[in-house]
C-alpha cells in the first residue's frame, strides 16, 4: 500500500493530478456510522482527501487501521488502495473530496440534487 498523508491541523497540502474535483460532507448521527463505504478508485483513478470537521473517526486502509481526530486530514492519492471510514462520536463531521486525472464524473445519481435550485 501507498503510505497515505496524513495531516493534523487545518493545514494539508498534496499534488493532485487534476483541476477537477468534487465535495460530499457527512455527519454522523451516532457512534460507529458509517461515513465512508468500503471501496477503491481503480475504476475511476480518482484521488481523494478526507477532513474530519469534527469529532472523531476510524479509517481502514488496505486492512490497516488509521484514526483521525478533529482537524486531521487524511490524503489517499494511490486509487488501488481500498479504504473505509466510520465514526467513532456522534456529530462526526467529515468532508470529501475527490479528483481524478480526467474530466471529472459524479458517482451520484443526478436524482439526489433533483429538489436543488439551479441558477438560471
């Protein structure tokens, strides 16, 4: 596995292969929730970086355990790696951010964003 990044603080700083990229953020509502599903990007190519907001959380990566406490940053720009992430509190606050090498394509169904106002 490919060491990941991890930062704590604010801060975090990594190269991205890409001026595309998009954001999800997660809260928790109790203890143990899964935040982010067990997957790789080996499809997608797709980087991603992971800021825990708030509160605490638990991510396995290629089998190994990584925890993350309010203000880290976790930096996974290897796509074969699989990863996981659950929180450890409720209200775990937890932001994503994914970039690929190309044009960027949402793995959302465009029925999630149906009841969103879209400008004119």
């Amino acid at each position: 596995m490919a060491s990941p990044t991890i930062r704590s603080g604010i801060r975090c700083s990594t190269r991205w292969a890409s001026t595309t990229f998009g954001a999800n953020v997660f809260v928790a509502r109790h203890a143990e929730q899964v935040l982010v599903e067990e997957h790789d990007e080996r499809e997608s190519g797709q980087q991603e970086l992971y800021l825990l907001l708030d509160g605490a959380a638990v991510f396995v990566l290629d089998g190994e355990e990584t925890r993350l406490a309010r203000r880290d940053a976790l930096a996974v720009t290897d796509p074969s790696v699989r990863r996981a992430g659950r929180a450890q509190t409720p209200g775990t606050m937890l932001l994503v951010v994914g970039s690929s090498a190309g044009p960027f394509e949402s793995t959302w169904n465009a029925g999630h964003f149906a009841d969103i106002p879209r400008p004119s």
